[in-house]
C-alpha cells in the first residue's frame, strides 16, 4: 500500500544514467532557484520606507540612496558568486568558499549560518504566502499555521519529485510574477513620461529632514538589504545545471540579479515618485500597481495574484540549495552521510525532508508569525556573505589569476559592506539576533562531534596493508534461542539453532499473571526437544528486555572462558502483508535493539512467512 502510495506521490524511480535527463537549463534553473530573491521586490522597498516613515514621510526620498547602495551590494555579490561559481564548480557557495581560504572553522560557520537560513527561508516564505491568502479571505485567518504547514509539505512533497517537475510547476508562479512586474514597472514609466501620472513625491529628493541620522539610515538600508536574499542559492547548485554546468550557472545567476536590480529599483523609484506611504493595511507593492493600473482593476489583481503565488512558493529556493549544501557537509564528514544519498527521483530526499521538519517546527514555535526573525534571518545571510566575499580575496591573492586585483576589488567592496551590515544588526538588533550566539558554537560542536565519530570509525575499520588482522579462531559455538510460546516458529529456530551451534539453550521469560501456562510451556518445550536445555526466566516486573540482557551476558562470560562464540537467535513470524505487522507486539525488534549494544554477541533473526 505504501509503496504504491509512494509511486502516486513522488513518482517512479529514475535509473541513475537518468541523471542528465533531470538537470537544469537557464530557464527552469531561474525558476527554481530565483523565486526566494525575485520574491523579495514585494517587501524589500516596503522595508526601506517603512523605517524611514518612523521619522517622518519627507524622509521617504532617502530610499533612492539607500535602494542605489543596495544595488552596489547586489553587484558585488552577483560578480563575486560568479567567481565562485568558476573557481568551486562543484556547489556549496560560501561553505565551500569559506573552507578552502578561512580553513574549517570558517568554512562550519558559513555553512551553518545557511542551513539554519534555508529553514529560515522556508519558514518566512511560507508564513508570507499565507498572509497573502489570508488577506484575500480574512476567513482563513484562524488556520494560517496549518496552512503553512501544508503549503511546507506541499512544496516537499514537489521537490521529492526531482528538480525537472519541480521546475516545470515553478515556471508558472515565477514567471507570471516577472511579466506582472515588468508590465506594472514598464506601463508606470511609460505613464510617467507621457505625463498622464501626476508626481506625488512626499518630498523632493535631497529635501534636508530634520532629525535624520547616519544609524537610520544604515538602519533603512540594513532593511532593504533583505532584498539579497537567495542571491547565493544558484552558486549552491552548479552541480544541478545541464553542461556546461559552469556557463549555465553563471549566466542563470547574471540573469536573477539583472532581474532583481531592475525590480527593486524601479519599483523603489515608483513608490517615491508616486509618493507611496506604507501602511499596515495595503502592502506598498500593491499601492503601487493601483496607481499604475488606475484602480483594482483586471490588471490590478493579476498582480495581487502573482504576488501570492510567487511568496508562496519561494521556500523552493530553501529545498534547491539546502541538499547540495548538506551533501557537502557530508561529505566532509560534518553531517550525517544519509544527506549522500539520492532518492528514487535522483534528488537527496533526507535533505529536503529534514529542511521541511525544521521549518515546520519553526512555525509551529513561532504560531506562524516569523517577522520577529527577519533580523536573524538577515545575520544568516549576510554572514556567509562576508566569509565567501573575504575568502574570495584571500583566493586571488594566493592564485593571482588574470585580474585579480580588480576581481578581489570587487570582493572587497561586498565583503566591507556585509561586514558592517552583520555588526549593525547586532548593535541595533542584538535582542533579535542574540540567538545566532548561541545556536552557531551548538552547530559547530555538533559538526565536530559528528566528524570525531566518522574519523573514528574509519580508523578503527581501515585496514591497513603492512598490519595482519587478527581472526579469533573459536572451539564452538552457542546458540541461545528466545522462545515464547512453542509454535511452529520456535520449532523451526531451534532446528535451525542446532545445525548451527554445538550448544543450544532455549530462554523462556514467565510472569506472575498467568503460573500455569508457564508450566505449560515448559512441558511441551521438553516433549518437542527433550535434548535442548530450557531456562525459565521469572521476571516479576514484566519485562523482557531486562532478564534476556542478563541471561546473555552470563552465557556469554562462560561462554568466552571455553572459546565459544555466542550467538542469540530470535524467532518471529512475518505477515504476508506489510501493514498486518502493526497488530502485533513489537518485542522482537525491542529485543534485537537492545541486544545489539552487547560487545562479543551475535544476533541473528529467524523469520518465519506466514502465508495468509
């Protein structure tokens, strides 16, 4: 049932030379991997003004300052993950980065920052998508945790399907939004210069504000900078681009920034020119497309439409780059080699489905309502950025390739800025961001935990070719065979126990409830096998667990001082169908679990298929 349940959901499997087939182009790669930066116009300016307007609304005007230095940022970063993209063609972005030239800890920092980002990520796209829904029918309100949950489950469940579906339903939201955009900033120019829009500024540009400050400023533009989120994901997944891999990735990244600066731009310029004030009850973006569209018309919600669309589905650019940054962790040894693995569909399916239980366990902490971690969010993001960016420096120098003074140039400008915008957000934001102090050194610990234990475990299965391995040559071997009741399973285990063992013991573990059926047993245990020794077991507490680990651990001390192995076998029948194993008791696999923790024990299973 499940299996085919499985098939309906995600699909049927690929064969791995399917690989190829499953990779990206330009244009379904900026569909899934844009959708978290293109998203960001919707709030972005909203962001900047409404920091600004806390002053005063003639303050609005220094949103075209701040949107132009926002726009430096995103020209540095753009070209400095370009130069990541060709000197790390195999992803991980900044952790890689970060690694090769701001050694191990750098590189655990960067990388642990982006994973707790791409949950983040997750966890406000969905919570913003369902706002836009709930804004449309306030009657949903009430429900806005278990729709984001859904909508979480919903892009999971589209993402086990393999990069190519997903992809293919992406298209849709992202590029409506980008045609609704482009339409809404083109027809606003245009009515602009044909004068039909009236100028409504609030205040001239270069208009002096009293009371204006350098910290509000950086505050304002430490705001907007949210826009650059998701600029990084593309540098995370060059190994998902069709070849060449490099040129596809790099130019799909130049068209996302293209995209991102000529929307943030113009629509921060619309909202000054049209003197847009932000308010709690009409988002900026959608003040804008009434002014330009003339009213709510058909225009006017295919915009609000495609807003919602693309806010929802923005998580996806959190399940594109999270996998590949996890399958490099992992493969470094940092987390769990499970992130390696590949699905049915060719994706890394623990990823994605780790990213979606972390994100809803977000939501559900915070009821839905994750404004309160923008500014954590933003620390996540701008943190890899200064490592990648500073570590590309450090990557010139050593190589001194063609221009590399001017390409480290560049790095050193995006470096300084997301620099100094990391210290404002903990100066000015310290008691929202205050948990990155202490999550990041419980993230690094974790990491090297996790890599102590890989090392430790290669270096005590490596073989090595000048050492010989020592084989314990044993003078016999006892079989101890769990037994129950006496059924055709346990006669089957015990026959099966004497051809393997030279001494066989039957272990029967009685309880207070019932006196006479453990007699019973007994009796009809020593008519079957009068040859097979039998041990009753009394536990008054009713545990089984607990007696069978001392038995064993008795046997298996005598058993060491005559040379024997010792080898526990445990009977179970196994239903012909899968889901018929929930009706019963699951003590097998208590035991088998328990057991195994016993150094210098074997346990083996002995099933027996029922057939009906």
């Amino acid at each position: 049932m499940w299996r085919y349940l499985k098939r309906l959901l995600i699909g049927k499997p690929l064969k791995t030379l399917d690989e190829g087939q499953a990779n990206l182009t330009k244009f379904k790669g900026l569909a899934l991997l844009s959708s978290d930066a293109l998203s960001s116009v919707a709030y972005g300016t909203e962001q900047i003004t409404t920091t600004l307007v806390a002053l005063s609304t003639a303050a609005i005007w220094y949103s075209l300052p701040i949107a132009g230095i926002v726009l430096v940022l995103l020209f540095a970063i753009t070209l400095s993950y370009r130069q990541i993209i060709r000197a790390y063609p195999n992803g991980g972005g900044a952790y890689v980065v970060a690694t090769k030239n701001w050694g191990q800890n750098g590189g655990l920092i960067a990388g642990g920052s982006l994973l707790v980002d791409y949950m983040l990520t997750v966890a406000v796209s969905t919570t913003s998508g369902t706002e836009a829904i709930t804004s449309a029918i306030p009657s949903l309100l009430p429900y806005s945790v278990p729709i984001s949950v859904i909508i979480v489950i919903a892009i999971m469940m589209l993402n086990l399907r393999g990069l190519s579906e997903s992809a293919n339903f992406l298209t849709i939201p992202v590029y409506f939004f980008v045609i609704m955009i482009v339409v809404m900033i083109v027809w606003g120019l245009i009515n602009i210069v044909t004068g039909h829009v009236a100028y409504n500024a609030t205040a001239d540009y270069g208009t002096p504000v009293a009371g204006m400050s350098a910290v509000l400023f950086i505050r304002a533009f430490s705001a907007g900078s949210s826009s650059l989120t998701g600029v990084e994901a593309i540098s995370n997944a060059v190994p998902n681009f069709k070849e060449p891999k490099i040129k596809n990735a790099a130019n799909t990244l130049a068209i996302m920034s293209l995209l991102l600066a000529a929307f943030f731009g113009g629509i921060t310029f619309l909202s000054f020119y049209f003197g847009i004030v932000p308010n709690g009850r009409v988002t900026v973006l959608s003040q804008i497309g009434s002014a330009v569209f003339g009213g709510h018309g058909v225009a006017f919600y295919l915009l609000q439409l495609s807003t919602a669309m693309i806010l929802a589905v923005a998580a996806n650019t959190g399940f594109s780059a999270f996998p590949m940054l996890a399958f490099n962790m992992a493969k470094d040894k940092f987390l769990p080699h499970a992130f390696m693995d590949r699905g049915d569909r060719l994706g890394y399916s623990n990823g994605i489905i780790a990213l979606a239980v972390g994100a809803i366990i977000m939501i559900l902490i915070f009821h839905g309502e994750t404004n309160m971690l923008i500014p954590l969010y933003a620390v996540g993001v701008f943190v890899p950025f200064t490592l990648s960016q500073s570590g590309m420096i450090i990557h010139w120098f050593r190589e001194r390739e063609g221009h590399w003074v001017s390409k480290s140039s560049i790095n050193f400008v995006g470096a300084a800025i997301s620099l100094a915008l990391v210290c404002f957000l903990f100066w000015q934001h310290f008691w929202n961001v205050w948990p990155y102090l202490i999550i990041m050194p419980l993230l690094i610990w974790m990491f090297y935990k996790i890599h102590q234990h890989y090392l430790s475990v290669g270096e005590q299965l490596r073989v090595y070719e000048k050492t010989k391995v020592q084989l314990h040559d044993y003078d016999g071997a006892t079989v101890i065979v769990l037994v129950g009741n006496v059924t055709r399973v346990t006669k089957g285990a015990i026959n099966y126990a004497r051809s393997i063992g030279d001494y066989v013991i039957a272990m029967h573990v009685s309880f207070d409830e019932n006196p006479g059926k453990e007699h019973k047993t007994a009796n009809e245990f020593k008519i079957e096998f009068p040859d097979v020794r039998f041990v009753d077991i009394h536990s008054s507490y009713r545990s089984v667990a607990q007696p069978t680990v001392r038995f064993v651990d008795i046997i298996a001390k005598r058993a060491a001082d005559r040379n024997y192995s010792v080898t526990v076998l445990v009977p179970q029948f196994i239903p012909r169908k899968p889901w018929q194993r929930i009706l019963h008791n699951q003590t097998s696999l208590r035991l088998r679990t328990i057991l195994n923790s016993r150094e210098n024990v074997i346990v083996s299973s002995y099933n027996y298929h029922l057939n009906k």
